[in-house]
C-alpha cells in the first residue's frame, strides 16, 4: 500500500519514519528519566540528515511520477480511459510522495531542536 501512495521512495520514508519514532520514545524515556541521560550525538546527526534529504527524496519521486505520467499520456493518447487512470494515479503518487517528504522532514526538524545540546567539556591539563 504505501508504494501505492509514495512511489518508489517508500522504503527510504518507512526508515526514516521508524527512526523518528525510536528518536521520539528515546526522548520520552530520557524526558521523564527512566533511563540514565544518553548521547545524542550520533542522533542529532542522522536528525539533520534526515530534514535535508526527505523533501529532496520526496521531490525526486514527483519528478519521476510526472514524468511516468506525461509518458503514459503521450503514448496512449488523451482519449483513451486507461491513459487518464495511469495520469491520476501518478499524480497521486507525486502530491504523495511530496507530502511526506515535508512531513518527514518537519518531525525529524522538530526532533532535532527538541533533544538535549550535546555537553562539550574540555579538559584543562
């Protein structure tokens, strides 16, 4: 189903989906301190990444869809039902693959900014 919706980027957002939600119930835990403080360091760098690349993904995939699209059209012609079922079908998976890129790309923004500054201690020898 979500390749239905998202195209062949669907495997990249389902990754970054699950490791938003480990980096949310991570927070929680730490938030209400049921576990000892972690380090966030390599988090706070997959987080950035994320933001950056999902809506670029997400982009790479409506220029795909549009393009599988006016290539559908193209070949069948603008009468025929079919041509009109692939059209729609791979617009959908632009304004799809669009939408969760930027969702994608809020959330892991958000949990970017929510996580604790990571402490630089300098020892003075």
């Amino acid at each position: 189903t979500l390749e239905k919706y998202l195209g062949f980027s669907w495997p990249f957002f389902a990754a970054v989906l699950v490791f938003n939600l480990y980096v949310t119930a991570a927070w929680f835990i730490e938030m209400f301190e049921f576990a000892p403080p972690r380090d966030w360091n390599g988090v706070d760098q997959a987080l950035h990444w994320a933001t950056e690349a999902c809506p670029l993904v997400g982009l790479l995939t409506t220029f795909a869809s549009l393009l599988t699209a006016l290539l559908a059209y193209g070949a069948a012609g603008p009468g025929q039902p079919g041509t009109q079922a692939a059209f729609i079908t791979q617009f959908a998976i632009a304004f799809g693959s669009s939408i969760a890129g930027g969702l994608l790309s809020l959330v892991s923004f958000t949990l970017h900014r929510l996580l604790p500054e990571p402490d630089f201690e300098t020892s003075s020898e």
